[in-house]
C-alpha cells in the first residue's frame, strides 16, 4: 500500500483527500501538514512514497518545499495540488510531473497515484515564475538529519574551506552552497562585511574598532564577533554613523 503524506494549508482540502484515498483504497496516509516547512520535516522523518503538495501555503511555499524534499537521500514522487490552473499548468505538462487541480476528481487522482514519480531538481527548476524567488529556510545535514534552519534565525554566514557555516544563536550548521549565491539571493538582507562573510542587517548590535582600519561586528545572538574588514569598513560604520561613514567613504573614493 502507498504512503502518502498530505500537504496543504486548508483543513478542508486535506479533509478531502483523506476522504478520496479511503475510497480508492489503495494508500495509506502517514501524516498531515499544514505548511511547506513542516512537509519539508515530516518528508525527511516519515519517508512517505508521495507527497500530495499545494502550491501556495504560508511559512514555505510548494515550489521551495519541493525543492527541499527533492535534496532528501530518498526522495518521495510529489505531485501538486493547486486551486490556481495558471500557476503552473504549461510547466508541469512541459516537465512531465503530474498535477491535480481543485477540486479533484477520484479518477484523476488514482491516475496520478498511479504514474507518480520523484520531481527532479531541472523539473523543479523549470517551475520557478519569472520573478526572484527567495528562500525562508535552509536545508541542513545535522546529525545526519535533514534540518530546517530559518533564514531569519541566521545571524551571519561565513565561508570555511569547501563550506559555508550558518550561524545561529541554536548552533552551527555546514553547507555547500558558496558565499557568493547566497550574497546574491538575499541582497539586501545580509550585507558583506569580509571577504568570508556576510551579516544579517537585522541583528546590528555594535561595533568595534580592531586596528589598523578593521572592525569586530557583534550581532544579537552570538557570543563572537564579526571580523570587519578595511575594504567593507565603511559601509559597515555606515550603519550605525550614516554621516560620518558616508563623507568618509566618499573622501576616501576622491583621493
């Protein structure tokens, strides 16, 4: 019998789908959740064969918890679910990766079951809208678990050797994933401050001088400052002096 994890934010809809796989009698549902990051979590602990995903939900959306559930060492197939046909529709057919638009019907239901695969990375990759799309949570080995860090506990990352390090107030965490990509996807939220790292703007706490035209970074949450280097040290003062570091800077660009 198939497991199937069920993913979506109206308790309605999974209401419902409960109702539509007790009458196809041909899987067995392990679990329930209410937004992508707790999908995410239940995918990685119960290992379910497929997991019935909306698209949008609140915390994580679909798109970005598909994402997540394909990196897992065993990924299950996911197939969408989704009250918005234009959303996707041209991409799954294009993708080859099944769909069900609400309200589903039984019969297209047992029909997807039947043909469900794993959604790979180049499928997931090929479903992304034209805009941007950013992260809320980050995907992490710990323990070997899959872990959910959100970005908003993230203090500060910092590049070592091959790694990245997310640092939190909860620990530390590795990932492969280059300073660079992640300076670029959240431009605006984490500001460079060394060649090895970026901050989070969100969690300034104060500065202080190290010699020779660098800087120790202390942010809310961690115990251990930031090195500041002289190259990023103006726009880091320009934070908490906007006047005086900005006259400086542009003295500094003149001569």
């Amino acid at each position: 019998m198939m497991r199937i994890l069920i993913a979506d934010d109206e308790p309605l809809a999974r209401e419902r789908l409960r109702g539509l796989l007790a009458r196809l009698g041909e899987a067995h549902v392990v679990g329930e959740a209410a937004d992508g990051r707790s999908a995410v979590e239940q995918a990685a602990r119960l290992a379910p064969d497929v997991v019935l995903l909306d698209i949008r939900m609140p915390v994580m959306d679909g798109l970005e918890a598909a994402r997540h559930i394909a990196a897992l060492p065993a990924p299950p197939a996911v197939i969408f679910t989704t009250a918005f046909e234009e959303h996707a529709l041209e991409a799954f057919e294009a993708a080859a990766c099944d769909y069900l638009v609400k309200p589903i019907r039984a019969e297209r239901l047992q029909q997807a079951l039947a043909g469900a695969r794993r959604l790979t990375r180049p499928q997931v990759q090929r479903l992304q809208p034209d805009a941007p799309r950013h992260r809320e949570a980050l995907a992490v080995r710990y323990r070997g678990r899959l872990q959910l860090v959100p970005i908003e506990a993230v203090r500060c990352f910092r590049a070592d050797s091959k790694y990245t390090v997310v640092c939190t107030p909860e620990g530390e965490f590795l990932i492969e994933e280059p300073l660079k990509a992640l300076e670029e996807e959240f431009a605006g939220r984490f500001l460079r401050v060394h060649r090895n790292a970026l901050v989070n703007l969100e969690y300034l706490a104060r500065l202080q001088p190290a010699g020779n035209g660098r800087y120790r970074l202390y942010l809310h949450g961690l115990e251990a400052p930031v090195e500041v280097s002289r190259r990023h040290a103006a726009r880091v003062r320009a934070r908490f002096e906007p006047g005086r570091a900005r006259d400086e800077q542009e003295l500094g660009d003149r001569s």
